[in-house]
C-alpha cells in the first residue's frame, strides 16, 4: 500500500528533514512544500501495519517534526 505522509517541522527545519527522510526504508520521495505542512513524504508498505510501523519507529522520531499525518492512498 501506498501513502502520502504531511508533517509539521520546527520552523525552519523542513529541508533538514526531508533530507533524513529521504533514504529511509519505504520512502519513495520528500518533497518540502509550503503551506499548513512542511514535508509531504510518499511511501509504499506492504500493508497498513507496515505503513504504520514506517510512520511511528522511523518517521515520527527524526528530529525536527512536530507532527504527521499519514494519507492512505485507495484506489477508485
């Protein structure tokens, strides 16, 4: 399954962590964007356990997010 991840950084901070993200097992791209998000992260997982484990264990804990939302990509 695939996602959009949008995360709130420290101000100031979005390319910093686009950049640690970007090389993370299941990251496909970071892009820094403007807007009420900083970072949008697209991630593929192998089901929505995986996705979250993804979000929680390696996301989530980079220095400088504030917070996330994980976007679930469905098909119609």
């Amino acid at each position: 399954m695939q996602a959009y991840v949008l995360i709130q950084t420290d101000t100031g901070r979005a390319a910093e962590v686009a950049s640690a993200i970007r090389d993370l097992p299941g990251v496909l791209s970071t892009e820094a964007v403007t807007g009420p998000y900083d970072v949008i992260v697209f991630t593929e997982a192998e089901d929505v356990d995986a996705l979250g484990q993804l979000v929680v264990t390696r996301i989530q804990p980079v220095e400088g997010i504030v917070r996330t939302l994980t976007c679930p990509v469905i098909k119609i």
